[in-house]
C-alpha cells in the first residue's frame, strides 16, 4: 500500500515537472562585443554625411533571466571623413565635457535567440539622456556570433544640441545610428 501511495504521488506530480523546468531561471551569462559599426547620417540641404566608428565596447551581463547591456565609444571616435568637421561635431556635442555616447537596454535572456530584437534603449550623448522605445533591431547567428543590425532614430533636439549650420542653414534634426556589431556569450 505504502508503494502504490508513493507511485500515485508521482504519477500526479508528473504534469507539473514540465512547469517547475520552464519556471527555472536562466544560467548567468556574460556578452561580449567583438566588432561594432556606428554610424551617424546628418543630412543637409547642401550635402549627405556619414561619420562611423568602430570603436564601442560593450558587455552584457545576464542573470537569473534578465540581461543588461551596455554600449560606449568615445564621441571623438567617429570619423565623417572631414577633420574640421569631426572638430566641430566634437565642439558642437560638447565632447570635452561629454567624451562618452552609451546605449543601455535591457533584454529577456531568453529573447537572445530570436532574429529579432525589440529593445527599450537609454542614450546618453552630450550630456543629456534620451530614451527609444520598442526600436527593433536583425540578429543572425553563426556559431558562437551573434551579428546584430539595426537603426536609432535619434534626433538632435532629442540631446538638446543647437544643430550646427552650413551658410546660415541648420542640419535636419534627424541623425539616426546605424549599428552593426557581433556580440559572443562568454
């Protein structure tokens, strides 16, 4: 009796292990980023310009289920091609006070397998912080490289800065990032 008592108390326990397994958090887990693109587009009535960097770092660091990324490159690392100009951007976005643009989101660990990526970022540049929601970025993976693409749509009067002029003319207020980068879990 005290053997069929036991058997029936697994038995009814069986359709809940599948629960007890999904409900389990997520093993820690670290990101890394290996090569990044960023590229501003500034466009004027007179000209087109691009200025990209290759130099962000970031990390993600993940645990019990929720992962946390944060994205840096130095302002002065983006290159349009025109050293007067990269001055003046440096000048105009206050890069002396502000040398750092970072991006932080946050991502449901188990999100990192899905080609694509619906993230809530937090952009702080020239000293001021904005916030974009629901921008939505393209993730291929190739082995262990996760390769991650996507646009910001970010403005200038999103970071409060003056758009600098060309023959008295401003800028157009939209200045949006495209990324590209490979991220690997460590």
């Amino acid at each position: 009796m005290k053997k069929l008592s036991v058997f029936a108390t697994l038995l009814l326990a069986l359709p809940m292990m599948p629960l007890l397994y999904a409900q389990a958090p997520a093993p820690d887990q670290t990101w890394v980023l290996d090569r990044s693109t960023l590229t501003y587009h500034m466009s004027h009535p007179m000209h087109e310009v691009d200025g990209t960097s290759h130099a962000a770092r970031g990390k993600g660091v993940c645990h019990a289920g929720q992962c946390d990324f944060l994205v840096a490159a130095e302002v002065k690392s983006f290159d349009s091609g025109d050293s007067n100009r990269d001055l003046h951007m440096i000048q105009t976005t206050r890069g002396a006070l502000y040398p750092i643009v970072s991006v932080r989101f946050k991502l449901a660990q188990t999100s990192l397998d899905s080609p694509t990526l619906d993230c809530d970022l937090e952009v702080n540049f020239a000293g001021n912080t904005a916030h974009y929601a629901h921008v939505i970025f393209q993730q291929t993976t190739q082995g262990a490289a996760h390769h991650i693409t996507g646009v910001v749509p970010s403005t200038v009067s999103d970071f409060k800065i003056d758009p600098p002029t060309f023959l008295t003319i401003p800028i157009k207020n939209e200045i949006p990032i495209r990324v590209d980068m490979v991220w690997h879990a460590m």
